[in-house]
C-alpha cells in the first residue's frame, strides 16, 4: 500500500480546482480561418502538391464538429495506402492527415 500511495500521490480536491481554473484561463492559440474550399478544388491543389517539389500550407479542421483549425506546414506525400502524410522540412517528422478535414491547402 505505502509503493502505491508513493508512486501515484493523491491530489487534494484544491490542487485539482486550481489546475482546472489554470487549464481555462490560459489563452488559446488562435488560428485565422482561411477560406472553405471545395471539394474539386482541394482534390485539384492536393493534386499539384504531391506532384510538385515544393512545400504547402494546409489548414485543417481539429474535429469534424469545431471551427478550431491547425495550420500543417510542409511536403505532402502519399503511401501505397493512400494516406495523406505532412512532412515538416525543420523536423522531417510525418504527419497524417484525414482528407476530410482539409479546408484549405495553399502551394508556395
């Protein structure tokens, strides 16, 4: 029981209140909704992005059912899958994408 109780602390009802009040007063980055594209139009820049050899800025939405958006920035691949993948060009880390979330996609 004492490994248990030194391993997992418990936390006073005060300790969760306070990191639950500082968990909601934090600000949230904020990200500019661009434009809602198409569907024939993402397919057509989803298109030149994998063909081209330049990185891309997609916007996407974080859930299908919130306005919150997260911008991805990077070289767009596809795998034999058919999985979208984001690469970073600072991290080369891989991100996967749903194509359902896009909303918007710009080529640089």
């Amino acid at each position: 029981m004492q490994n248990f109780l030194t391993q997992h602390p418990i936390e006073s009802h005060v300790q969760q209140l306070i990191t639950l009040i500082t968990k909601f007063s934090t600000p949230k980055k904020h990200v500019p909704l661009k434009q809602q594209l198409s569907a024939d139009e993402i397919i057509a820049r989803l298109e030149l992005a994998l063909n081209a050899n330049s990185p891309a800025t997609i916007q996407i939405n974080d859930s299908l059912l919130s306005e919150d958006v997260s911008n991805l920035f990077g070289y767009i691949y596809q795998n034999n899958r058919g999985q979208i993948l984001v690469q970073s060009p600072q991290t080369h880390q891989m991100t996967s994408i749903l194509p359902g979330t896009i909303r918007h996609l710009s080529i640089l």
